[in-house]
C-alpha cells in the first residue's frame, strides 16, 4: 500500500511538472514574438541593412549553439529580413 501511495504522489509530481514547463514555455514564447517585434523596429531603419545582417549571424550562432530554438531563430529571421536588401 506505501509503494502503490509513493507511485500516485511521483506520477503526480511528474504531471505537475510536465504542466509547469509547458505553461512557461507558452509564455515565454508569447512573450519573446512581441519582444522581437518592438525591438527591432525600434532599432533598424529601412537603411540599416548592415546591421540586421549582423544581428542575423549573431542569431545564427546562438541558434547553431543550442541557446535559442529553431522556432525563436525563424521569428528573429522573419523580422530582420525585412531591413536587409
């Protein structure tokens, strides 16, 4: 019975956390698409080709490192073409 009761209480504590990751990461991502949005058209103007093409290599080795997803480098990619020509 104290196994049965120790199983119940893990897969519990597995469920709260798988829940907990999925709710932050929805979060997250609602939250970076309008943190990129802003940020760039705050910092580019239709002539500053150069620099988004530098923001987008920056981008590029954080994507090729493992510190942001394919998903958040497609958006990041999305945006900064718009500036290059």
């Amino acid at each position: 019975m104290v196994l049965l009761w120790s199983f119940i209480n893990a897969l519990w504590l597995c469920v709260f956390l798988i829940v907990s990751v999925a709710v932050y990461m929805t979060v997250k991502l609602k939250k970076s698409d309008k943190v990129t949005k802003n940020y760039y058209k705050e910092i580019f103007s239709e002539s500053d080709g150069d620099k988004a093409m530098v923001e987008l290599k920056k981008a590029k080795d954080k994507l090729d490192l493992g510190v942001i997803t394919q998903e958040e480098y497609d958006k990041i990619k999305l945006e900064l073409l718009k500036y290059i020509k």
